[in-house]
C-alpha cells in the first residue's frame, strides 16, 4: 500500500485532457486514412498471402497410380496409391541437401519424371504452398525454394495495379519476400475467376509458378456486412448488460461510471488501431471483448474499496475517500498489469498472423483499461455523485 494517497481526484481534469488529446487524434487519423484497415472478415473480398519463390523442380508422373507429393518442414514426401496399398518415399534435406540432388532422387522412383530447373537451391527451403498436397499427373507440378530476392512492395503493387483495389503489405523480413495481398469484389467476380486473374497477373511479372499461394480466403459481400452488424451488437450487448449488473450491485453513478470508462476503453483502442494501421478483423473484436471484461474487473475492484471506505470513513469527504480507494488497490492493480503483460508480450514479439494481432490489442487494452480504471472511472464517479448530491463532497466540519 502507498504511503500517500494519489491525488486522482485533483488530476482529473488532467487525465481526461489527454483522453481527449489522443481520440481526437484518433478521429483525425480516420479522416487522413480514409478509415480503418479492414481485414478480409468486414471488407468483402479476396485476401492472399504469397511468397515469391523460385521453382527449382518440375515432377511429372506417368503411371496408372495415385502419386501425392506434399512438403513437410524439411522433408518432401511421395505416396503412389494403387489396388495393393500405400507406397511412401520421404526425402529429407539432411539426406538431399539440394534441388539437384532433390531432383535425383526423384528420377529414380519408377514412372516419376524430375527436370531440374535451378539445381542450386536448398531442399531445407522447400515451399508448402497453396494446392500441396498435389496429384501428380503428366502436367508438371512445380516445387519452389525460399529465396532472398529483392522483390519490394512496390514491385508487387506494380504487377497487381492492373486488378483495380487492391492493398499490399510486407509479411515478416523483407527477405522473407512474403506479401499479403487484398482486392475488393468486382461486379460478377467470384473466388475463381479472381484467383486467377491474381496468377495471370503475378505469372507476368515474376515469371510462370515464381509466387507460391500459402493462403487464400474469399468472404462474400453479403456475410461480411452480417459479420459487421454482429461484431456491433456484441460489443453494445456486452455494455448494456454491465451497466445492469453493477448498478444492481452498486448503484447507478457507479454503472455510468464504469460503463463511460469502457466506452473510453473501446474508442482508445480503436484510436491506436487507426494510427497504428493495424488489421481491423473478428480478432480485434475478440480483443476488445476481452479488454472489456479485464477493465471492469479492475473497475469494480476500486468501486468496492471506494464503497466500503464510504461507510467506514464517513468524516472525510468523497474525494479523499475515492483517492484512498485507488492507492489501497494500486499493488493490486500493478501486479495484475504486470504479469498479464508477461503473459502477452512474447506472443506480440514472436508470434504471427492473427495471434500476434491478438497480443498487440491486448496490450493496448490492458494500459487503457488500466489507466481508465484508475483514473477516469473514479473521476467520473466523483463527478456524478457531486451532482447526484447523494454523499457530502466535502470533509464536515468539526462541531
């Protein structure tokens, strides 16, 4: 516990200037980028991620069989199916360091063709894209090795201009030369034919099966709109809901309270996923249910040591009590932070794709929850039950 309250009451006005600053500049950020980055889940579409590639293999196969090839960390695994049963062949790059030696030993397996196209690539760097495993047939089915090519961004905006609305973004390293890849639905398009006009596209400006698809998702107009309503009414649901359960357990300036600290919360986070140009999907919408549920806690937490303190300290006024309140429950507060911050702070750094955009949000959401709680809500408190004019503001007098 601290030795000296913390004057929340007093820097009040403070706290909710600098909330005020950084909204502001929020909605200014909407107004200059033109809304928020939108993943595939609320803007209808096709959302690629692809990896420029070089192929370092072409595999044919001439027999009557079922002959799979899939790709499997560093090993490259061939299965020919027939009437007497399964057949399995894996080659691992400790054994085949390279496409040639790659290439080798597929030649060598009965009815499978390999034409080397660039021997010197590692097999350590094979590539699982999008349609492995893949049916061999008489058709060549290419294998691409990861490469450390100077592809940019604008290269690849430059090859894909031609498709109308799309947006580019670098995945991971540059030398990863990953790309995610968005396009909005044009008139009677569909998940085919604008797949295919992306590989056409992409064909000419890298050269024919240079761009390995590692992921592909298409959300229809309709679904994406139903999604967004839904996301809406959850939040707004989740918010109503909390308003009736602590005014039933408070009383109401602590429900107002509570819930414009949470409204703060959701627009705070919303704000810094603006400036920040971060992916607005379903998992920023589980981010802020959660952050929602995270800052209550620590709300209620202070409202109940604020309560109590107004029953067992009624000769010192509101404003002390609510600044005794947040300091008793500060330690608290701090480890909670502290150690959920632990717990979320690798997954931002280390992880990818939409777990990392999970951490990221929720460590925004815990410092604004954190500090609302703290600051804000307490405020607000004050501030309502001042004009409710239910509690004494100030210390009574000495008779």
């Amino acid at each position: 516990m601290l030795k000296k309250d913390i004057p929340v009451i007093k820097l009040r006005w403070y706290a909710w200037a600098l909330a005020g600053v950084l909204l502001l500049a929020g909605v200014i950020s909407l107004f200059v980028f033109g809304g928020f980055n939108l993943g595939v889940d609320f803007e209808s579409g096709l959302s690629q991620r692809i990896q420029v590639a070089p192929v370092g293999l072409e595999v044919t196969y001439s027999g009557t069989k079922d002959a799979v090839l899939s790709v499997s960390g560093n090993a490259l695994t061939l299965e020919i199916r027939g009437e007497e049963g399964v057949s399995t062949t894996s080659f691992h790059a400790a054994s085949y360091a390279t496409a040639a030696d790659l290439g080798a030993a597929l030649d060598a397996v009965d009815k499978i063709n390999a034409t080397v196209i660039d021997g010197s690539l590692k097999t350590a760097d094979l590539l699982s894209g999008y349609g492995f495993p893949a049916t061999l047939s008489s058709t060549p089915t290419k294998l691409n090795f990861r490469s450390s090519g100077t592809t940019s961004i604008e290269n690849v905006r430059s090859a894909l201009s031609s498709l109308g609305n799309v947006k580019v973004q670098t995945v991971g390293a540059d030398s990863n030369q990953m790309f995610q890849v968005r396009f909005g639905i044009k008139d009677n398009g569909t998940q085919a034919s604008m797949e295919a006009e992306v590989k056409q596209a992409l064909a000419t400006a890298f050269g024919e099966g240079n761009v390995v698809v590692l992921q592909s998702d298409y959300i229809g107009p309709k679904f994406s709109a139903t999604l967004l309503s839904s996301s809406i009414m959850a939040i707004l649901a989740a918010m109503a809901l909390i308003l009736v359960y602590v005014w039933i357990r408070f009383r109401f300036a602590y429900a107002v309270s509570s819930l414009i600290a949470l409204v703060h919360d959701v627009f705070m986070m919303l704000t810094f996923i603006s400036l920040m140009r971060l992916e607005f999907s379903s998992t920023t919408i589980a981010a802020l249910l959660t952050i929602i549920g995270y800052s209550l806690n620590n709300t209620i937490v202070i409202f109940d040591r604020v309560r109590e303190n107004v029953t067992l300290h009624k000769q010192i006024g509101l404003a002390a009590q609510i600044d005794k309140s947040v300091s008793q429950s500060m330690s608290r507060t701090v480890m909670s932070a502290v150690t959920t911050l632990m717990a979320i702070l690798p997954l931002a750094i280390f992880a990818s794709g939409d777990i990392r955009l999970f951490a990221i949000n929720m460590l925004l959401g815990i410092v604004f929850g954190t500090y609302s709680s703290n600051l804000l809500a307490p405020a607000m408190l004050y501030w309502i039950s001042k004009a409710q004019k239910k509690v004494d503001i100030e210390p009574k007098s000495a008779v």
